[in-house]
C-alpha cells in the first residue's frame, strides 16, 4: 500500500473517531471547560488518554475532547513526562556529590553553646 492510501484510510479513521466522539461527548473542553460550536467546533480535538491512536475502543472510553491549546499543552507534557522519567538515557542526570552542606552543623552550634 502507498504511503498516500495509508494516509488516507488514516485520516478517514481519524475522521470517523472524530465523528463518534463528538456525537459520545459534549462539546466542551474536557480541560477548561470552554464550550465550541459552529465553525469553532473545529477548534475541538480528540485527545487519546493513553497517547495510542490505534486504539479506539467503541465506547470511546481512550477518548476526551480537548481544545487545540489543551491538546498541544498535554501533549507537551506528555513529552517532558517521557524525556524526564527515570531511567530515560536522554534524561539529564545530576552529579554524584558527596558534600552535605549542613553535615556538621550540630556540633558547630554545640560549640557556640560552650
């Protein structure tokens, strides 16, 4: 199959998940409540709770309408959650120290005590 046919029977899967969400949900932002309708209905996504666009369960269950900027901001946030997660060799590792700052405070107040 062409890399176009498989972009079209993407695309029309998209659009029948889209369809059946909005008909389950309504048309209200599942993150900040805003309402859409009309032409603004556009602006209304469907969001896949686990980040898995295969799986579309019937019930649309995996599914919740989210506005274009709650979308792209939990998206962002699902990226952050993956690059900073533990164990992710892309994620930035603190350096090994062995100082403790305030490791012998307590006698140093105990002298000043003396």
């Amino acid at each position: 199959m062409s890399s176009r046919n498989s972009h079209f029977l993407s695309a029309k899967a998209e659009e029948d998940y889209r369809q059946k969400a909005l008909k389950m949900y309504p048309h209200v932002c599942g993150r900040c409540a805003r309402e859409f309708s009309g032409k603004r209905l556009s602006e209304l996504t469907v969001h896949h709770r686990d980040h898995n666009h295969d799986n579309n369960p019937a019930d649309g269950s995996n599914w919740e309408l989210l506005c274009l900027f709650c979308h792209d901001n939990e998206h962002s946030r699902y990226t952050d959650q993956q690059y900073f997660a533990e164990g992710s060799t892309a994620s930035p590792q603190a350096p090994k120290t062995t100082y403790k700052a305030f490791g012998d405070l307590a006698s140093l107040l105990k002298k000043s005590d003396d």
